[in-house]
C-alpha cells in the first residue's frame, strides 16, 4: 500500500483541529510512541506524528483528514500492549486518546458506568470503587486505558468466574475511518436487533474504527474475598487440580498458576515476600463470597481438592494487605523476566488441555535448551510462554549468547504455536493479534475465514487507512 506523507499542509490542519499543543513532531518524544510494551526491539516503528484530540469531533476531523489524502492513522492507548497493535508500522499519525480521560457518568440505577476511552484502568478502577462499585475485569497492567482493553478485548484473571472485557461492554461511541461517528448498545442489557457490530468493534484492535466512548457495566462491590497460595511439587499436580476445582461447586474468580523462578525474580523486583517457595508450581487462586465465612467455607472445599493432587500446603491470605501483595506479585512476573524475554505468547487451550500443553512445553524446554518461563490463568485455559535469551541460575538470570538463543528462535515458536493448535486452542487468548501474531492467522484459520475478515475491513475501511498492517 502505497500512502502520501505528512506534509506541511497536513500538519497545519491537524494543529487547528487538536490545537498545537497537542501535535507533537518533535523527534525525541516521537520515541515514546514507536512501540507498545511487546519485547522485541525490532518492533518498534516511528509516526510522522503524534495528534492528541479531546473529543469525538476532533478524532472524526482527524480521520476524514487522513482518510481523504490516504495517511495511516495508528489508535493508541496506553501502549501496554503485548502484540506491537500501536506501533505505526506505515509511519503517518499516530492518535493517542490520552487527552480523553474523562468518567462522564456514574449510572447506578443502571449499574453502568459511561466514559471515554482515554480513561486509565486505574483512574476507573479507583473512581467507581469511591461510588461503592466494582468492575471484575482485572489486565493485569493497570495504566491500561479503557479504549485500549476494549480494542483487544483483554482478560485478566479474574475472567474464571467474571468473563472478559466483552462481557462488560455495554455500549461505546465510534469514529469510522471516514469520519462518521456511529452508536452501538447503549445502557441495555438485551438488544437482538441485527449483527452486532458492537460485537465486531471490541477485539478489532482499532483496525475497524477508532472507540471514544464506552458504557461499562459495574457491580456492587465483593463482599469477602480470601486468596490461597498453593504450592505443588511440580506443574502437572498443580495443574491437574485446576479441572477438579471447577468440578467442587465452587467458581473462583482466579486461578493462577505461576512457577518458582520467576516468583523469586519479582520478589527480589518488588522487594516483596510470596507466602511460600515450596515446590516448583504454585497455583494462586481468588475466591470471593457474600461473606467471610462463607469465602473460607469455600477457600477450605479448594484446599481439600489441592491436598487430594499432593499440595504441599495450603496458604490462606485473609487480608486486604496480603492478598494485595501476592496480587503485585503476580502481576510484575512479566516486568522481572522481560530484559529477557523475547517472545511472549498467549496461547489460549481448553482447560482440560492445560497439562498436556504445559508438560509438552517443558519438553521443547529440555530438547532446545531454552528457558520457556511459563504461567498464567489457568481457570480459563491462557498460557503465557516467554522464549528467554537467559538462564535461570541461582536467583538471578545469567545472559545467553546470539548465538546460543537466536538460531531456534522461529522454530520453537512455530512448534509451541503448532502445539496450541492441535489441541483446539488460539494464537492468543487476551493480547491480540496486533502485528507479532498476524504470521500464525493463517494455521489458525481457513482462506475462507480470512476472507470474510478481510472484506469486514475492506467495508469498514476502503482505503485501508486504519491501523494498516495489524491482524490481517
Ligand atoms: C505487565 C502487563 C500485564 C498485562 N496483563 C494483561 C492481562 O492480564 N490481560 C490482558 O488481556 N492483557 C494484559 N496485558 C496487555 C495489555 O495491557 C492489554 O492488551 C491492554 O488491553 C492494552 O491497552 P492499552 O490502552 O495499553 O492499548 P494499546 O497498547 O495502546 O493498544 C492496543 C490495541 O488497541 C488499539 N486501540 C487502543 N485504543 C483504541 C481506541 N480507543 N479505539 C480503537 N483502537 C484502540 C491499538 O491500535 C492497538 O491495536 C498486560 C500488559 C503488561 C505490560
């Protein structure tokens, strides 16, 4: 695709429809959006420039602009993004949603919560909870912003008992690439009427239309929440309780399972203590009730069916302090290992296939002689696989050579990838397509269903101008 460059003339009508404040071509600041939080260097792509609208009616002036004189316009969020999805691969403008941080309304009558899209995780998270609600979702990076979840349709772990974004998404305001502005649901529940392009808008990873406003559904807060720590004496006991668990009448809303080293790395991080560093395996699972002691009638029914798969122990946090350090903890297992790492997958498998994945990766680990750190939400069949150009050695990771990582990269990838598949799973499971995975669409589907979705974008976006070179 051949596009026209920013020029002269672009600029100065990008500057009076965002304000020249808010048209960034100064170089150095230019580094900040050529790349998401994906590892790989190579990933990394610069706009022409950087335009931050403040509302819908300039995203809309901004894409008719770019959409008449064939510019590729990049949507970014907050660039947590695991799949290169904002990095301006073909150049042109990057639009950030930063400037669109605003919570417009706080509906309790009707449990939702309407807002633009530049609003972080943390800010939502944080406004609601004083209003005395609750959102389940919880990515686990929390400067994430709302349009930027919705975009890529993000999990968590929390999605065992509560679902994925999509579940929560309620309605959101669109920018088209020609500059219309289109509304999808609104504050309902139910609504039947016709394809849901709503549906079709969330996990399209802003290649569809750019999102400016969404209607989150929200929940009274949890009433009790108690979080266990289990540690096994390898992944396959810890994983093989996991099916059981679900099977005991008792749905937590996480389930994690993380093994020892990178638990160690995080500690040192955070300068935080794990409850235990018994075993290899542990699994970190989230249960919340109506009250404290039906929470720990549940957490006791869980550590029964552990005990039955040889858990060492069962530790029990009871505690707002606790459960939010083993939270932390969890959560920065990808900060302590990414120097490292340098591919990150997120394959989803069913969950009665968690094992045999796993125990399956582990062999690949022993064959190639690479160090594949693997955890992530095993209530819902998501498996995070880092391919590391270091060794675990000691409590620290001792640097490899090129030479001793580099010539097996593709291939391992392409074997856990091919793995993943032959046992009915995805490419990936919450991070997106983006850029990185678009090469492994083709296993995944056929020509046929490439297709379809191809002439979905082609209706939406002629000229290809939206977040061109992403998914497809
Ligand atoms: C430490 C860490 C932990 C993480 N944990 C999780 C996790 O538990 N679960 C999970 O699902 N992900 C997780 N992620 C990945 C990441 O946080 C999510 O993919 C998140 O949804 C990205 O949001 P963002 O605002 O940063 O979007 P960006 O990275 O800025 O963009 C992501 C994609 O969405 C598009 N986009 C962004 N905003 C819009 C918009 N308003 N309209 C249209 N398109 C848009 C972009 O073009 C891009 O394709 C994690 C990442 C990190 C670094």
């Amino acid at each position: 695709m051949k596009y026209n460059k920013v020029d002269n003339e672009i600029l100065e009508r990008l500057r009076i429809i965002c304000g020249t404040e808010n048209v960034i071509t100064d170089k150095e600041k230019l580094i900040d959006y050529s790349h998401d939080e994906y590892p790989r260097q190579e990933i990394k792509s610069y706009p022409e420039v950087v335009v931050k609208p403040r509302n819908e009616q300039e995203v809309a002036e901004v894409l008719k602009l770019a959409n008449e004189n064939l510019i590729p316009v990049t949507p970014r969020g907050a660039a947590t993004g695991l799949a290169g999805g904002c990095v301006p691969v073909y150049g042109g403008i990057v639009l950030s949603l930063e400037n669109m941080n605003r919570i417009i309304e706080i509906d309790k009558q009707n449990f939702v919560v309407v807002t633009e899209s530049g609003v972080p995780l943390m800010k939502f998270f944080k406004e609601i909870e004083q209003q005395g609600l609750f959102f389940p979702p919880h990515p686990g990076d929390e400067s994430a912003m709302i349009g930027g979840v919705i975009a890529t349709n993000a999990g968590g772990s929390r999605a065992v008992k509560y679902g994925v974004i999509r579940n929560f998404v309620r309605g959101i305001e669109v920018v088209l690439p020609n500059g219309n502005i289109i509304q999808c649901g609104g504050k309902l529940i139910k609504n039947s009427a016709g394809y849901s392009l709503l549906n079709l808008f969330i996990g399209s990873e802003g290649t569809l239309g750019v999102i400016t406003k969404a209607t989150i559904a929200v929940v009274p807060p949890l009433a009790s929440v108690v979080t266990l720590v289990v540690p096994f004496e390898n992944i396959d006991s810890a994983i093989n309780a996991v099916p059981e668990i679900l099977r005991s009448n008792v749905l937590p809303m996480a389930i994690e399972f993380v093994e020892l080293e990178p638990i160690i790395l995080t500690e040192k991080l955070l300068n935080k203590s794990w409850p235990t560093k018994q075993g290899s395996a542990h699994l970190m699972i989230i249960i919340d009730a109506q009250d404290k002691d039906t929470a720990l009638s549940f957490a006791e029914k869980v550590a029964e069916v552990c005990e039955k798969y040889n858990a060492m122990e069962v530790f029990i946090a009871d505690t707002t302090d606790k459960q939010q350090t083993i939270l932390e903890i969890r959560s920065h297992l990808y900060e302590s290992i990414k120097n490292f790492t340098v591919e990150i997958l997120d394959i989803a498998v069913p969950i009665a296939k968690i094992a045999e994945f796993v125990n399956n990766i582990h062999e690949i680990e022993k064959k190639y002689g690479i160090w594949l750190p693997t955890y992530g939400h095993a209530g819902d069949g998501n498996v995070h696989i880092h391919y590391m150009k270091g060794k675990f050695v000691n409590g620290e990771i001792i640097q490899l050579k090129e030479s001793e990582w580099q010539p097996k990269l593709e291939e391992v990838i392409d074997k856990i990838i091919d793995l993943g598949l032959q046992l009915g799973g995805s490419i990936t499971g919450e991070h997106g397509v983006g850029l990185v995975k678009k090469k492994y669409m083709g296993k995944m589907y056929s020509a046929e269903y490439l297709s379809l979705l191809k002439s979905i974008k082609n209706v939406f976006d002629p000229k290809n101008i939206l977040n061109p070179g992403k998914i497809i």
